[in-house]
C-alpha cells in the first residue's frame, strides 16, 4: 500500500465568497494536509506497540524485559486491549500464542462493548471465536487473562482475512481497489457539501461495489452515494449537521480492477477566529518566565490560599488564561517556541540554528526596541542559540547553586530581578525594550528561603528535602517516598513559588514607580509544569500530562487592557504570535493566533481547535492532540521504550486517550475507544506530526557548552 504522506503536501485551495456578515464559503480539497486519511485493510498479524495503524496492541501491554531474551507482550492484571480492523460482517478468530502463565486456572476472555464474546482455557496456542455482528472499521477488544501477570503473548493473528486492498493517493485522486476502506473524520460546520467525480474501475468484477458512507457522532451510518455499476458519475453529497465530527468512508467491495475518486472537495461555510488590531506597542514589554509552574498551584486558578498574591493582583487587573497550555514539558523546545513560533517535534534538544525565521528579540530589534535576555535558566544562552536577538545577555541572573552562590537557599529570584533593574537603568529616557525575565522558581531544588521554607510544610511528618539530588534518586527509583515526604515535596514546591511571588511584588512596585500606566505590557506565564506524584514521577520532560502542560498565562497592561477572564484553550503558539503582533505586520501564521480578539471580548467567536505538543528532547518524541473534551496522545519513544515517563511513573502505554471531562486527572487510558471525536485527534496529531517533521527547525551542529554553563545544567540535574 502506498503511503497517504504525499498527500499531505497537496496545498490548501481556498475560494472566498458569500454576502456580508456571513462566514463566506470556502472550497478545499479533502485530502487537505491537516487531516491524515485512515487507510484500512485487513491483515493477518497483530502489530506490536507503538503502531498506530492496522490490528494493533493498543493498551494494557509491557514489553519483556530485555534481559528475558525474546520478544512478547505481558498483560496488565486490570486487562488488556487490541484494535482489529474488521471490513465485512462475518465470523472470524482471534489466534493467541501464549507462554507462561497458570495453565489450569487461567482462562482467556473476549469482550467488545462490555459484551464478552469467547471466552477460552490458557494455552499455548488460544483460538478466540468473534461473532459476524461485530462492526466495520476499528473495533477494539478487550482481553483478559485472570489478571495472571505471568502470561507473555508471543504473537497473535486473525483468520480468515480478506484480499488486501490498495489505496494510492495521486495527483489529487484516491486510486483505491477492494477490499479496502478510506476513512476522513473532520469538524465540519453545518451546511457543508462534499463535491467530486467517481471514475469506475476498467474492469468491473461481479460483485464489485464503491461508495460512500457518512457517519455523524448523533446519527447512524448513512450511505450516501453507491456507484451504479455504468460509466462516470458525479457526486453532490449534503452532509449532515453534527455536535461533533464527522466520518466521510469511501468503501471498495468485491473483486475487479481499481476506481478513482477525483478533485473530491468540501465546501463549507466556517467563522474565521476574532480578530482586533493589537494595541500601539507600548514602550516597555516584559516577557516573564516562572519556571516549572503548573497552573493548579497559582491562587486565583486553584492552588494553596496566599501562595501568589501577587500574581493574583496583576490576574484581577489584567487579562488571565485559565486554560493555556506549553507546547513541551521542558524549557528548551519551550523557549524556542515561544522565541520563534514554531513548535518542535523531534529536533526540541538541537541548538536554534544560527539563521532561519526571526526570532522574538530580533522581531523588537528591528522595530526599535532594544532587547535583553535576563534568564536564570542556562538553556536560555549562547550555548544553544537561544539568545539570538538578544543585544544583552546578563550573567548576573545565571542560576547559581548554594555551593556558587554562597546561600543555602535557591536565590534565583533575587539574582534576576536585580540584572532586570540593571537593564531598566541602563535605558535612556526615549528607549523602547523587550525585556526576556525568567526566574528557576518553582523548579527544582525545592529550597526556598524562610519565612516560604516552612509555610507549607509545617506539621508534615517528613524530613525529606527538596534538593536536586534527592528528586533525581526519586526520579530514577532509587528512593521511594512515603505519603507524608510527597506532601512536604509539594509543600517545598509551593513555597518556591510563594518567594519567587514575593520577589515579584518588588519588582513591581519598581515598574510602577519608573513608568506611567499603559507604558509597560507585562506578560507571565511559564515554559512548563512539573509531576508532583499524580502520576508516580517529578520533574519533567518525559510525559504530556495536563501537570506538565497547563500553565498559566497573564497579560497586565493598565489603561490599555480591561479586566478579564477568558477560559477557552490556548498556548505558546498563540502567545508568540501575539507579541509578534506587537511589531510586524503580519504575524498569525500556520501556528498560533494572535490573542487581542479574545482579549477584546469575542470568547464566544473562538472557533473550535485542537492543541498540540510534543516531548521533543527524547528520542522518537511524544506527541499530544487535545480538544475541549478528549486529549489523545501517542508514545512511539524508539525501540520497546514506548510510553510515557521513565523509572518512577512509567507507563507502558503507547496510545493514550483521556475524557477530560469525566476524568480531568487522567487516570483512565480509553485508547481504542470507537469515538468520531478520538478519530479526528488521531487523524489531526498524525498530521501535525507528519508536516512538522518536514518544516521542523534545527540544526546539527555541535554544541560548544562551556564549563560555567554545564555545572549550572548540573546542579539543576540536567546532566550527570
């Protein structure tokens, strides 16, 4: 079968029309490059993980361990699942080959829908039953072997199976021959036409069928359009309105040569994002970072009482996000986002490339404002390329460890607001500037100053501390900590943020005190959050759960920005493009939309969207998809490390699907789940991947890191 990625190169075809003050009608193709087609046929054998397409291991899986010698599956005692792909109505087997395991005992079950199918005695060689009413497309199984965690399934395979269909997308056709199906699941709004041609096969066998099948989330299957069996026809399809998705099936059927479904397209009538005009630029925008905070630990979001009083203030009199996310659970890729408004996929670890698009400072820079990076963090450096742009770079903010800086306590803070008064100082009475701030609080060492040091950890029966060393030896299995010493690391943790708050305070009263309202645009927000046991691990970097996702995200600009909350989605993409906004002409591009319609009160006008991210600094990446309801996320890492989190928190699982609203803690994995809703995420997160891994940013040159830079990578447990 050829693969569907070159389509993904076809270009958006875009035709405007339509009276005032409606959305006008736009007509693109439905191979469109942000939507993979699912392409199925069936197959004998089982794919082991990470696969994503075909009959596939899907959840409840971990690989044997290396040292075992072979390769296998064991299964978790809660149960197991597999996807099958399933294109006619008949009765079929599911053939396990087993080991190990309590042979007289244990005995295998199949069920789909909470419905068991077959049920038979472990064995090496188990031969499932699967009745004819069992749906067409994916359908998922559940298996369970006794909750034995001794059995090792070595291979597993389904018979009989049909013909293997081809499907090839071609100057702008699907050439598709039976048996196969092609499945497009897309957020259509109501009202849209699927337009095309249907070109019959040369040779039409006896029982040979084409045709189109929709599905809606609130409807059943509907087919649409049958070929007639005769010459070349053409197709005007309505679709039907939906709360949701919508699943467009082109089906081929039978026996006989190949047909061709030509120039098909959608037109569709869809509301652009609001947008305004952004503001006259101000004459000071501070860019400010805290490092590693989630957002359910700020005060007016949810954390401890009195834990950021000051971020609270500027959130009541300025613009809060409530629901904005990183687009990577650690700095580097990060800041590169946020410096360059692209994401990064696969390339999160590389240095930024010397040339290439502009970045954030080199954007100020060319509109006037002078730049100044005033980072404690050392990924922020020439070591990495990241302060290109940046005219001045203070050494005074560096991150320092206790052994450096002469003070038993994480001083970041401190350190940074005094080289960002320096820089303040340094401006002339007429200059404009971009300010870059980013204080190493609440990250890691967990060791704020007294009075912070106790507040939140007074009465916890735990001596533990929050220092690198101990969260690594946690991170890596090497220590395990009882309930009370994860109470007080989170106490450590919020007490690192209450400081860095306080610093802030004086910070500032110093802004105030220098400049006149409507003169200083501050933005907070941070590059990341942090694991704090929901689910086993610390730190970051190694899962794209909502605690390494959500941050929050506040825009103070008194005089000029009214008080506001807004809770539809956003990231760092949009954020980027918004401050670009601030100083080019044009600065909403594939990736990110500016914010100032939302800001102006148009939340009800935000069109629909999906959120991606990615762990980009491990090798094989983690990719994430999120909607308003579901979060899909898929785990390939390389070789059998797929999953999410290493050591401490490890989870086997190479696909992941949560419901955000019955589960907002992700704690029940539904990957596999027959959801139009999880359809589209996967077809939007397998396209995002593909196109990124094409556009992606980075550049394999050696990095040159100094001596000075390592130990600060070192001491914030970065490198060994």
């Amino acid at each position: 079968m050829r693969t569907w990625r070159r389509a993904l190169a076809l270009p958006l075809l875009l035709v405007f029309g339509g009276c005032q003050g409606e959305p006008a009608p736009l007509e693109r193709p439905l191979v469109d490059g942000r939507h993979q087609p699912d392409v199925l046929t069936e197959a004998a054998t089982l794919a082991p993980p990470p696969a994503i397409g075909g009959n596939r291991f899907v959840s409840g899986w971990y690989a044997v361990p290396k040292k075992s010698g072979g390769q296998g599956l064991i299964p978790a005692a809660a149960g197991s699942r597999v996807e099958l792909v399933n294109l006619k109505r008949r009765s079929r087997s599911l053939i396990l080959r087993t080991a190990g395991g309590d042979r007289d005992r244990v005995e295998v079950t199949a069920r789909y829908g909470g419905r068991e199918l077959a049920r038979e005695p472990l064995g090496e060689r188990i031969r499932l039953k699967l009745p004819r009413d069992l749906p067409v497309g994916r359908v998922p199984i559940e298996l369970s072997f006794g909750g034995d965690e001794g059995v090792v399934v070595h291979a597993a395979r389904l018979h009989p199976q049909l013909e293997q269909g081809e499907v090839r997308f071609q100057d702008g056709a699907i050439v598709q021959s039976p048996w196969s199906v092609v499945d497009f699941v897309q957020d259509l709004p109501d009202g849209s036409i699927l337009l095309g041609t249907f070109q019959p096969p040369r040779m039409r066998g006896e029982d040979q069928s084409f045709g189109i099948t929709i599905e809606a989330v609130d409807g059943p299957l509907d087919r649409l359009f049958e070929w007639a069996g005769s010459g070349e026809e053409s197709i005007r399809l309505e679709l039907p309105s939906s709360d949701g998705p919508i699943r467009i099936r082109l089906e081929a059927a039978g026996t006989g040569d190949p047909g061709r479904w030509l120039d098909l397209r959608v037109v569709e009538r869809r509301s652009a994002a609001p947008t305004a005009p952004p503001p006259s630029a101000p004459r000071l925008v501070v860019l400010y970072i805290f490092d590693a905070l989630r957002a359910d630990y700020v005060g007016h979001l949810g954390g401890p009482e009195g834990v950021s009083p000051t971020l609270d203030r500027l959130a009541g009199e300025g613009v809060t996000f409530t629901d904005h996310s990183s687009v990577a659970p650690n700095t580097k890729p990060s800041v590169k986002t946020l410096f360059i408004g692209h994401p990064f996929l696969l390339r999160g670890h590389q240095r930024l490339p010397d040339t290439g698009p502009p970045t954030l400072a080199e954007a100020f820079a060319a509109a006037g404002y002078r730049t100044f990076a005033l980072s404690g963090s050392p990924w922020v450096s020439s070591s990495f390329g990241t302060d290109r742009g940046f005219e001045f770079r203070s050494a005074k903010a560096e991150y320092r460890s206790a052994r450096k800086s002469g003070v038993d306590y994480n001083n970041s803070a401190e350190r940074v607001h005094g080289a960002t008064l320096e820089a303040l100082d340094s401006l002339g009475d007429s200059e404009r500037a971009l300010l870059y701030v980013h204080t190493m609080h609440p990250h890691n060492p967990y060791r704020p100053p007294e009075p912070f040091h106790s507040r939140y950890t007074a009465g916890i029966d735990s001596e533990i501390d929050g220092g690198t060393a101990t969260l690594l030896a946690i991170h890596n299995g090497r220590i395990e900590p009882t309930a009370a010493d994860q109470e007080r690391l989170r106490g450590l943790y919020a007490g690192g943020l209450a400081y860095n708050d306080a610093e802030l305070a004086k910070l500032l009263e110093e802004l105030e005190s220098r400049y006149q309202p409507g003169e200083v645009l501050l933005i907070l927000t941070s590059d990341h959050g942090e694991e704090l046991f929901e689910h086993d691990g610390v730190l970051h970097g190694f899962t794209l759960y909502r605690e390494q996702l959500h941050v929050p995200l506040v825009f103070w600009w008194p005089g000029v920005l009214a008080p506001r909350r807004i809770d539809v989605g956003t990231d760092h993409l949009d954020l980027s493009a918004t401050l670009r906004s601030l100083v080019e002409e044009s600065a909403a591009g594939d990736h990110g939309l500016p914010l100032w319609g939302l800001m102006a009160g148009a939340e009800g006008e935000w069109p629909k969207r999906v959120r991606f991210s990615a762990a980009s600094s491990l090798d094989g990446g983690i990719f994430g998809a999120q909607s308003e309801r579901l979060k899909l996320i898929w785990a390939p890492r390389i070789g059998r490390g797929w999953g999410m989190g290493r050591v401490a928190g490890r989870s086997w699982d190479a696909e992941y699907v949560f419901d955000l609203i019955q589960d907002p803690a992700e704690s029940v994995n539904l990957a596999g789940l027959r959801s139009l809703e999880a359809d589209w995420l996967r077809a939007r997160l397998a396209a995002w991947v593909e196109r990124g891994k094409l556009e992606e940013i980075g550049s394999d040159a050696e990095e040159q890191v100094d001596e000075e830079t390592l130990e600060r990578l070192r001491a914030l447990g970065y490198v060994d």
